[in-house]
C-alpha cells in the first residue's frame, strides 16, 4: 500500500517512493502489474520447472489494491474479470498533481514481437493480437471503505481479511509454527560410460537418507517439521508431466516411499510429496506435447526455454518445456489423486500450479479467466489430501492447509519508502506459511528479523549429496542445499517456535514502521518490536536490542530474543 511520504499526501497499492527529482527515470514515477503476474499468458521465456532466482519480476497475489488520505481510507477489489487486468499506480508530479490507483482491464490480448528482416538486415516490430476477446464477461471492481476516521494500513488489511473470510475466499487452517524443509531427490545429469554419453539420474538424497535428516534435526530440538519432497518420481527424471509420484528407484523406489511413510506418521511429521501440472517437457502419463499444450498469441505452441545463469536469457539450445492447457487441469488432478491414493500418500505439495497461470489462444479455449476456474476446480479434487502450496494467488487460498515461499521483500525492481507485509495480514490466523527456502534466498541479514516481523515460519531445503554434484545441472543454483546448514537453521526453527507460542491463532491488527524498528501489533494486546539497527533502539519507552526483537503482551516483556543477525 502506498503510505504517505514527505512528497507524497495520498497512498496506493504498493510502498510510494519520494517524489524523484528531474531527469529520474520514469519508472521511479508509476508502478504496472499485471494481476497474477508470474505466470505465461503469451510468448515469454521462463524456467518454471524450479525457482527463478535472477527473476526479479513482482508477483501479485490478488486482485486489490488500496489508497489511505488523511487517515480515509478503502480497498478496492476485482471480484470479475481480475485475472485479465493490470494494476497501475503513480505518484502527483508525473501524469497529474494527484497520487491514483486504478484496474485497467484487458479486453484483447495483444503482444508485440521483434522481427529481423533478412534482406534489409533490420529488426522491425509485428503485433499479434488474439482473434477472440478475454473470456471475462464482464469487469467488477468493489469498493469498500474504512469505518475508522484515523484508518490505519491494519484497519484496510481488516476489512478486506473480513470480507475474504465471509466469501470463503479464505478458510481456516490449523495455525501453529512449524520447521519447513524441503528434500531434493536427485536431478537429470548427462553422464558417460566408455566414452559414451547419456542421460543418468544423479542421486542427491535418498527415502533412508531423508530419515537420517530427519533424526538429525528432531535431536536438534525442532518438534514440530512438515516435510516437501521434491525431485524424487520417476515423472520427473522422464520430463513427463508430474501426476504419476510413483518413485524411481535412485531414490529409494516404491520400498523406500514406505519405510519413510510409515516413519514419519510415527513420528507425527507431515510428509508432502511433490506434484505439479502446469509445465512438462516429455509427453507421457496421458499427455501429449503435441496436443494438450497451450497455444501462444500466433497459435503456436507455447515454448519455454530454461535461462543461462549468467546471462539469465533464454537458452535455446536446451529442451524447451511446455504448458498443459487449462481444460486438462482436472483430470491431471485427478491422475494426481488416484496416485497419491495408490501409494497411501497423504500430503501433496503443489509447485508452479498455485501462482502461475497462463491464457490458452487457440481459438474456443479458456484464456486465463478461465484458467483460473479450471486450477480452482483441480484444486478441488486434490483437496481431499492436505495440500501445502508454493507462493499460492488468492484464488488458491481456500484449498491451501499450508504456504510456502512467501515474499519477505518486494522485487527491489522500484524504489519504495518500505515494504509491508500485506499479504501476511490477511492470512495470518487462518493460513500457517513459510518464506522462501533461507539457505537458497538468504541474501540480506534481515531476511531473518522479518520472518519474526511477519510471522512467517522459517523454511529451508536440504540435500544428503555433497553439493558439487550439481555441477552441469539444471539444479546448479541451488548450490545451498549442503545440510552443512542444518543445526543453524534448527536453532532459527526453535528460536522462532518460542516467539510464536504468543502470536498462535492471532490475526495481524496493524503493522508500523519506524526506520529501523518495525511494531507488528497481533490480536489481544499483543506485539512485535523488530530492530534491524546495528544500535539498541527505544521506541513506544520499548528497548529492543540491535537485530533482536521484542515480545509484548499486555504492556508486559515476555519475551526478549537473541541477537539474529
């Protein structure tokens, strides 16, 4: 939301930045988003296998946006027709004297593309439009207002949270703290025998060698774990489309899955055992890369192509992956299901499918209106299992019983007064949710000091495998796996499950920024002071230690942390 700042009296769906002066670039000035933005609705190159960590485009998790003027305030929310529009905010001194916030509905998707003229040698642009409109019928925005005359950021994050809940757009989960962990199986990697070259499986963390992790981190303390294992079926090493989670054998095989299975219920661990349906690079397990794959804007297949780390374009050379169109959702959740059943699997963990979505263009097919509905209804058959989401958009919320790899910043694309945790506000006390994996994502010292502001469980993912192993793979990024991290990250985990103990169950009311101090202010007169400082700071006649934090109920200390950073 835009808070006021020095140069700027009114407020807006993201942090307004100060005024630039002349000769900024005029990105400084307004902010566009496409709402959901993350997923392909057309041409674009993106690696959706795994996480993109040189992307540094914004994810919009739901169709809102906000103003706050003098303590009047509202929300603004697209109820139809929000999954075809963008976004857009600026700030008084580019296009008017007044801040503005507004939808800009799409009404035919249009795209142009770069075209080299061989004769002339000269590069031109073509713009190809779709021949059918959105499949939005129609395009509603809801305008609600604060009640409060001194409305606060909280007072908006309340009445919208309220509003979601009474629409079922968000259902209530067990909300307690837990240590999230994500196990990688193995990765594709050429390998040569004799000089010869093919395709192998390189083996990163076997089912027995997940349970000896799993000892090591339940001897560290940490009681409370929910387990995503990933990169482990015989689906994935194949390219095939991820319905199928029978395991392959590097990994353990169907006797391994058991053993671990069994353990874990032992234990009373939650085990999440990964799926996903959106991309595929081979077809296989009833799906074809021919003809069950979306069509871009010129009706070609969509193609997307993994990006080079170093130059982070698209590498054509590689195999491109492709996207399952929307009106196969269903019945991959289904296959997904009578799997899951098949092998007494009682978790799924859902990847690209819960934040990205993408328009089908040819013609007669769900565009991403559509799209969104045909994900809500795969949602649906798969809700029968307890499903933890990768970085869900709203219309994923209600199926979700857990969330991963949510936002602790913003992009850093734009420059802002500060960042918020909107997002946060409105699911925490109803949602349980995790950060990105902080030995992969782990860039800033206070990437830490804000899963306490937030509320946010801590997440990490881990390899038995020495990580060199993931040299020549498309998993070379995520060098961080080493367990070298593991009695670290328990001691976050545990650190972090005694501060949540106060804040169990409770929604985030309103949330302040004070420069370096930041106040989270929780349900029945209990808060948060956070100091990002590198001084002990006193704030609200509150000392709270340099990179430490606060607890406060009542008015009371009742809870003072270690220095974290």
């Amino acid at each position: 939301l835009f808070q006021p700042s020095p140069a700027c009296s009114s407020a807006a769906v993201f942090q307004c930045a100060e005024r630039p002066g002349r000769g900024q670039p005029p990105e400084l000035y307004h902010l566009r988003g496409r709402v959901y933005a993350g997923g392909l609705s057309y041409t674009a190159h993106r690696h959706v296998r795994h996480a993109d960590v040189s992307s540094r485009e914004e994810q919009i998790y739901l169709p809102v946006i906000g103003l706050n003027k003098d303590g009047g305030a509202f929300v603004a929310r697209a109820t139809d027709g929000g999954a075809e529009s963008f976004i857009e905010a600026s700030i008084s001194g580019k296009d008017s004297d007044f801040n503005s916030v507004y939808f800009k509905a799409i009404y035919r998707s249009a795209e142009n593309l770069s075209v080299m003229n061989g004769s002339l040698g000269t590069a031109g642009l073509v713009m190809y439009t779709s021949k059918e409109t959105t499949d939005a019928k129609r395009f509603t925005v809801e305008y609600s207002f604060t009640k409060e005359e001194n409305a606060t950021l909280g007072n908006m994050a309340s009445l919208l949270r309220e509003q979601l809940i009474e629409k079922g757009e968000i259902v209530k989960s067990d909300d307690q703290s837990k240590f999230y962990i994500d196990l990688y199986g193995g990765v594709s990697k050429q390998k040569s025998f004799v000089g010869i070259q093919y395709d192998g499986v390189e083996s990163l963390t076997t089912f027995s060698q997940a349970k000896d992790i799993i000892d090591l981190i339940l001897e560290s303390g940490c009681k409370d774990i929910s387990v995503g294992y990933k990169n482990y079926s015989k689906s994935f090493f194949d390219g095939e489309i991820e319905t199928d989670l029978t395991p392959a054998s590097k990994a353990g095989g169907k006797n391994g899955l058991k053993k671990l299975i069994k353990y874990v219920k032992e234990k009373s661990i939650d085990l999440y055992l990964f799926a996903d349906y959106y991309s595929f690079k081979s077809s296989g397990n009833g799906f074809s890369k021919y003809f069950d794959i979306t069509k871009d804007l010129d009706l070609g297949g969509t193609k997307i192509y993994p990006k080079k780390l170093n130059t982070n374009v698209p590498n054509n050379s590689a195999d491109p992956y492709y996207l399952l169109k929307p009106a196969n959702f269903v019945e991959a959740s289904e296959n997904v299901l009578k799997s899951a059943n098949k092998l007494n699997v009682d978790g799924i963990y859902l990847g690209d499918i819960s934040s990205k979505i993408s328009g089908d263009f040819e013609i007669g097919r769900q565009k991403r209106n559509g799209s969104v509905a045909e994900v809500q209804k795969s949602a649906e058959v798969l809700s029968k299992k307890s499903l933890l989401t990768s970085s869900p958009n709203m219309y994923m919320w209600k199926y979700t019983d857990s969330a991963v790899d949510l936002p602790v910043y913003s992009s850093e694309n734009h420059i802002f007064d500060y960042d918020v945790p909107f997002l946060q506000m409105l699911l925490k006390g109803s949602i349980p949710y995790a950060g990105y994996e902080m030995n992969l994502y782990n860039t800033n010292d206070d990437t830490l000091l804000r899963h306490f502001a937030f509320g946010q469980n801590i997440h990490y993912g881990f390899m038995a495998a020495d990580p060199s192993k993931l040299q020549n793979t498309e998993l070379v990024n995520l060098y961080g796996l080493s367990s070298a991290k593991l009695k670290e990250a328990c001691e976050y985990a545990n650190e972090f499950a005694k501060m949540y103990t106060y804040i169990k169950g409770l929604n985030i009311e309103d949330y302040v920024n004070y420069g370096n101090v930041t106040k989270t202010v929780y349900g029945n007169n209990t808060e948060v002071y956070v100091n990002y400082g590198d001084n002990d700071a006193n704030i609200d006649s509150v000392t709270v230690g340099a990179g430490s934090y606060i607890v406060i109920v009542n008015g009371e200390t009742v809870l003072t942390g270690g220095a974290l950073k």
